[in-house]
C-alpha cells in the first residue's frame, strides 16, 4: 500500500496547536482536538485602493494590477477613464463618448470600449492607447446592459438591450464588427469572460433573473453549468475555463454572492465585503480579481475589492476591549506603543494634569504634569514621551518631557496652540496645525531637537484638531477643520508638505497611529455626529477598515497600523474606554479532514 510519507515526501506530523508554515495539502494530528487537519486554498476578496469617483454601470478591462474603469454613470454619464495599479486609481484618457451599461475588454494600454447608453442605445466602439480614446468601427446593434469578452483586436460582445432583449453576438476584429452565433436566449446584464474563441455568459435578465450559463467556440454557444444563485448586473472575469462571477442582484437588494466557475460548474466563493450591482465591472482572472465601483442600492460607491485564490486567507482588522482609563476624559495626548501606552492631559471636569501608563491590558496612574491642560499633542515612547502646547485659559507653548517617571520642562513652541498634531520622538519631535485661539487655524510647523522647537515648512492648509502619524522627515497630516470638516492628506519630507490622497470621511478630532506610508486614522466627528469609521493610509490612498465598537470624538491614540491603541474621548459624557486595534492579516486556511 503507497503510504502518504512517498506521495508527498513528508510523514504525518503531531502538533498541540494548528501550525502557521505548513504548505498546501500537508496534514497533520491536532492531538489537543484529536482531528486530522490541512490547509486548503480559498478564495478571499480584500480591500483595494479607492477609485476617484463614485460611478456605477461602466465598463471594465485589464488586470488586477493593470485595471481600467471606463466611463459609467453618477447622476449624469461620465467621460471618466481610471487606471489601477494594484493600489491607486489615477485618471486616464476621457472617452469620446460619455455612456453608461457599456462594455468593456482588453487591457490597461490597449482597451477596447463598445455599446451602452446616452440618452438612447449606441453601437460607438472607441479604442484605447493608454494614453488617448479613439474611435473604432460601430457595432451593427445598438445596445446597453450588454456583455463582453476578449481583447480590442479579438472582442466580442453579446446580449443586451435594444429595443428589447438581444441575444446577438457580435466579433470585432480590430476595425470592424461582423455577426457571430447567437446566445441560446436573450438577455441582458449578464456576466462575460474569455475570449472572442472561448466566451463565457453568465446570469442576466430575461424577463426574470436566470442561472443561464453559456460557452461561445467562436462560432456557436452552448449550454454551461448554471449559477448556484440566479442573478443580474454581476460582475464577470477570467476565462471560460476558470472564470468568477460576483455581485449582483436579484431584483431586490444587492448581493455579496461571489462564484468560480471551473468549466463545467460554479460553486461558491468568498462573499464581497460590500454588496453592488457591479454593471460588469470586473477585470482580471479567477485567482487574481478586480472589481470597483458600482451600485450599492442607495448610492453609487468607489469602493475597489481584489480577489486572492491561496491556501493563505486574510483575517479582517478589529477592535477589541481594553482596560479602561482610570479617570475618564477628553483631548488627551498619546504616545507610545499598543502594549507600552502613554495618555497625559485633557479634560475631564476641567483641565486635566493626570498621567496613566497602559501596559497591554490594564492602565496605572503615575505622576502628573507640571501643567494642566487640555488638547496637547503628544509623541514619543513610554518612557520617553512629549507633551506641548494645549489650552488652560489660553493657548500655551508649554512643552513637557517624560522618562517614564516624571515630568520635567523642555523647550517651548514659537506657536502656542492647541488641538494641533505631532509625531516623531522625544528628540527628534514634529508639531503642527492647531487652533492659536480664539478659532484661527494656524500652519505652523515646528521641528524639536529634544531642547529647543524651531520653524519647518507651513502646512499647505491651516487647519486644527487634525490628525498626524510619521516621523519628523516623514509625516503625514490628516482631516481636522478649516471652515468645516476635511478629507485632506498632506506629507511632510523634513521641510516642505505636498498633497496626498484624500480620507474617506472628513472629521477632526480624531485619532491617530502609524508612519507616513502605514497610517491609521479612526474616530472623530463630522457635522454633528460621533464618528466609528477607520481607514488605512498606504502612502497613498486611504481604505476603508473595520470600524471601532465606539464612535467617539478628541480621544487619545497611539501606536501602529497595525497595532494602534485609543483611549477616552467624548461621548457625552467623557468615556474612560479603550480599544485596542489589529490591523488584517494573512493565516494558513486550516480545515479539518472529516469522512462525512
């Protein structure tokens, strides 16, 4: 009898607790649960960068790391074209025609868009450069909601909406379309994939929502496995062979349901993390998908999701209960580290001198500040940390330094301020915004030596209660308030700030954690509302992340991205909570080998 040690060259191994570094198809005894186990490969969607514009109903194209969005719809047709790097959107070349339920197939650099709708069906073919729209050969139907495969000098196009539903399939061969073979029924917003040889139709609307799936040969369809869940305006990838469908709707609310088809079935995939009628908006393959934008059934979004098949599987970010501070407050300063926390000030009934130290799991008192006062920043460690600035009855340029003890003064800001920003360390300290008082915003950077505060570079926005990560050649500012709230990143290179990329959800008052290029912002206000929502800063861009249990507002933080900290803040009253932040990562995708 062949053993498993000679087909896969390993014995069968005894372990206490499930391993993290075993490949895929090893296995192995839990002796605690008493089960054989393995790790199995999955599919997972996760987050991608943000699109610039909200849009629904365009077309898609490229790769995961190559993708283009082009033209759809936000209350009127967009000429819009994006191109993704497999992080950030940056615009592209406009299309000759702005359109919505168009389609889509090619690449980044050599794309091909087709059909859709203005104010009446269009049979336009543009093709794209990478650089520049231009007009290609017009389709012998006009039509919208139609399907899509193969690349601008091989495409296909099939289904859709004239003045009906259509089940004509049109080739396009680089300059001109002629007739293929019909689908076997006709519909619209359906899913395609493949290419103009081997095409792929999934789902769509005949007048009821189907599971209908056909493959095209190039010349004929046929009938394929049907969809476990019947469905419309889903979005499809890949080939005929190993194909996704993800998304859509069934008439009702927009689904998180996701598919893989491997040539003769579909069986389930990973759910995306937010339910769309994706229009067709889908590029790239089975194992490394792309989907953005679309219709959540109340708004357009701009959301970006990539599709992973490994053995490795991505657990979400979250956040978790931590000891509570011992006297509730708000507009505290934070430094230091998950497990080795510092908060000192703020407000609770009045100005606060009080200094706590976390140390992972619950907070002690230690001593107190020369000064009380309320919004200071503060940077540095545990036991080396900064205070400055703040507000007692007036604005302040106090700036205090702690080695884990005591208190003891330093050099005073040139700026006194408060509800300002800073990072870096006790020696190597950056400053910057603020409010001066009474309700003047300031632009004022300041560098600190471990003695003495001098002038940097302003802030391209003058602006307080804003957030801030990094180091002192390496900083980013975040959100806080001019006239209003705002969305507004700027980075710091040790002596000028250029823009960065916007925040999802402009707020002030909010918390803080991380470097220029892993930053993470959470909690604040916005209008008259508390906020929970956090995002993930790359360098970049800003996604979305797993909200905090509290929403709260001038709460103290510190930390990393990946393992931030945030405490107090005002709820209404004062809060004492702490929360504790770990940011998504990857395991091994354990199952456990059952005879069943």
């Amino acid at each position: 009898m062949t053993t498993y040690k000679e087909i896969f060259g390993k014995y069968v191994k005894n372990y206490s607790s499930d391993p993290s570094s075993d490949a895929e198809g090893q296995i192995w005894y839990n002796t605690t649960s008493g089960t054989f186990k393995s790790v199995l490969a999955a599919g997972a969607w996760t987050s991608g960068g943000s699109m610039s514009s909200n849009r629904s109903s365009s077309a898609g194209a490229g790769t995961q790391t190559a993708g283009l969005a082009i033209s759809g719809y936000n209350g009127t047709n967009i000429a819009n074209t994006e191109e993704y790097d497999g992080s950030t959107w940056t615009a592209g070349g406009n299309v000759g025609t702005a359109r919505r339920n168009l389609a889509g197939a090619g690449t980044q650099t050599v794309g091909l868009a087709f059909g859709g709708y203005t104010t009446t069906n269009v049979a336009n073919t543009e093709e794209y450069d990478g650089a520049t729209w231009t007009a290609g050969g017009s389709m012998s139907t006009a039509r919208r909601s139609l399907s899509n495969a193969g690349t601008q000098t091989a495409g296909l196009g099939f289904g859709g909406y004239a003045t009906a539903r259509v089940a004509n399939t049109e080739e396009y061969d680089g300059s001109s379309w002629t007739a293929g073979g019909n689908l076997a029924t006709a519909r619209n917003s359906l899913a395609g994939a493949g290419t103009q040889t081997a095409g792929l139709a999934a789902g769509g609307d005949t007048g009821a929502v189907v599971t209908n799936t056909e493959e095209y040969d190039g010349s004929a369809w046929a009938a394929g496995g049907a969809l476990g869940t019947a469905r419309y305006s889903v979005a499809g990838l890949g080939t005929q062979t190993s194909a996704l469908a993800a998304g859509g709707s069934q008439g009702g609310p927009a689904l998180t349901t996701t598919e893989q088809y491997n040539g003769s079935t579909w069986t389930a995939g990973g759910s995306l993390n937010t339910a769309r009628f994706l229009y067709n908006q889908g590029a790239g393959s089975q194992t490394a998908g792309l989907v953005f934008g679309g219709f959540t059934g109340t708004a357009e979004t701009n959301i970006t999701e990539e599709y992973n098949f490994s053995s490795l599987i991505t657990v979400p970010a979250a956040w978790a209960a931590g000891g509570n501070l011992n006297t509730a407050r708000q507009l505290i300063a934070g430094a230091g580290t998950q497990t080795e926390g510092l908060a000192a000030g703020g407000f609770d009934t009045g100005n606060s001198a009080a200094t706590e130290e976390y140390n992972g799991s619950a907070w002690t008192n230690s001593s107190n500040m020369a000064t009380a006062r309320q919004a200071p920043a503060g940077a540095g460690t545990q036991t080396a940390g900064l205070a400055f600035g703040g507000y007692t009855t007036t604005t302040v340029a106090n700036t205090e330094e702690y080695d884990g003890t005591s208190w003891t003064a330093g050099g005073n800001l040139g700026t006194a301020r408060y509800v300002l920003a800073g990072c870096g360390t006790q020696t190597v300290g950056l400053a910057f915004g603020g409010d001066t008082n009474p309700n003047t915003n300031s632009a004022a950077t300041e560098e600190y030596d471990g003695s003495a505060w001098t002038a940097g570079g302003s802030l391209s926005t003058a602006r307080r209660g804003l957030g801030g990560a990094g180091i002192q050649t390496a900083a980013a500012a975040f959100g806080g308030r001019t006239t209003g709230e705002t969305s507004a990143t700027e980075e710091y290179d040790g002596s000028a700030w250029s823009g960065g990329g916007n925040m999802n959800t402009a707020r002030r008052l909010l918390g803080n954690a991380g470097l220029q290029t892993a930053a993470l912002a959470f909690g604040g206000y916005s209008g008259t509302t508390n906020q929970n929502a956090t995002e993930e800063y790359n360098g970049s861009s800003w996604t979305n992340s797993t909200n905090m249990t509290t929403a709260r507002r001038a709460l103290g933080s510190c930390g990393v991205q990946t393992s931030a900290l945030a405490f107090g803040g005002e709820i209404t009253p004062n809060s004492a909570a702490t929360e504790e932040f770990t940011g998504s990562f990857l395991t091994n995708n354990v199952k456990t080998i059952t005879t069943s």
